[in-house]
C-alpha cells in the first residue's frame, strides 16, 4: 500500500462546480447580466476564481479591476460554499477504503487553505484528512512541487511512496516534479484538456479505480 494517496478538491475530489458557478452569476445578475449556464462554466472550474471570472467578465489577472472583483467573487462564493457541493460518486467509499487498509489521505489544492478548510468541515471530512494543503500554505502553487512536498512533510510520508489525483495538467507536472506517482480523473473538469497527453501514470473513471491500482504500487 502506498504511504498516502492526495488529492486535488475542486474537480477531483469533490464537485464544487455549482456553487462557485451561482457565485460569479450573482456578480453577472447584480451588472444586469445574464447567469451563465453551468456548461459554460464548469470546464474552468479547477481554476478557480480566475477561470470563474474570465470565462463571465472576460477579465485576466493583470486587469486592474481583477483584485475587487476577485474579492467580491470569494465573499460571495464563502457565503454559499457548500450548497450544492457534493463528493464525487465513489469518492466517500474510497476513502472509507484507504482508511481500513491503514493509508493516510489528504488534500492538496490551489484554493486557499482557509476557503479548503471551511469546505472540508462542511462536507463531514475535514477531520479526517491527514493533511489540507491550500493555495497559499507555501510560498508556490501547482504545478510547483512545494504544496505536495508540503503535504507529505505534514504528513510524514515520503513522496515517493505516494499517489496523486488530479483533473488538470498542473496536477501531474506537480506530481512528477514531486517524485509522486500520477492518476488524472476523467470524471474532472479538465480546463478543456485532454488527460491522455499529460503522462499521468494512470488514467481513471471513476473514484473506486484506486482500489484497483494501489496493488501495483510497490
């Protein structure tokens, strides 16, 4: 068994697609705007509040306004965070597994540790996680190493012995910089990508095929 095996939360562990979707709408309607339908924003989800706000405003980073709105999109989102999340089908049952089979699991994200932390408590799951890695608990976000390698010192594991879900690029890339083994989720986001090009290791349908490849991880 493998020392610990991380995920990703936004698209991989958990679909947090809706309520950050009724966040950035809620910006929409208040300019007269109309909501955008969930198709349109759940691929650049795992990006969050930048994919939000570029796929309904249009606007990147270095736009000046980017800072208000970016605030005015989190308070809002914070607000609602778990209305509609929900894990993802399978997800519950697999970590039920890996905690009988005596491996630790954890989260590692690009959201912020804080907005994590509230989500996970929400969810019933928080308590459970050895590790929350958010954003902004290292100096560097994924596709840098530095979160997951934050991850297994929290977590007292070495990387090497661990896996790694994610459902866009970045996932993997931190991954292999990290020395971790890679599994890219099909039932993810995505951002319009396509996880057969990003050299994960394994490529899964579905939460409870985990079980199935942790045999061969020696």
């Amino acid at each position: 068994m493998p020392a610990a095996i991380f995920f990703d939360l936004d698209g991989t562990f958990a679909d947090t697609a809706p309520d950050l979707a009724r966040a950035m709408n809620r910006m929409r309607e208040s300019r007269g705007l109309v909501a955008l339908p969930l198709a349109v924003t759940r691929p650049v989800t795992s990006l969050g509040a930048r994919g939000l706000l570029g796929r309904g405003f249009g606007i990147t980073p270095d736009h000046p306004d980017y800072r208000a709105l970016r605030e005015e999109f989190l308070g809002i989102y914070e607000s609602g965070i778990a209305r509609e999340t929900r894990l993802f089908p399978g997800t519950g049952e697999l970590i039920d597994a890996l905690e009988a089979r005596g491996a630790a699991w954890g989260i590692v994200t690009n959201k912020a540790e804080r907005l994590a932390r509230i989500l996970l408590e929400r969810l019933g799951v928080a308590a459970r996680a050895r590790c929350i890695i958010g954003g902004d608990t290292t100096p560097h976000t994924k596709p840098h190493p530095a979160p997951l390698l934050a991850a297994c010192r929290v977590s007292g594991v070495d990387a090497t012995a661990c896996l790694y879900l994610g459902d866009d690029r970045r996932d993997i890339e931190a991954a292999r910089a990290a020395g971790m083994r890679s599994a890219a989720v099909r039932w993810g986001y995505l951002n319009g990508g396509n996880p057969e090009e990003w050299g994960a290791d394994w490529l899964l349908e579905n939460p409870l095929d985990v079980l199935r490849i942790l045999q061969s991880m020696g």
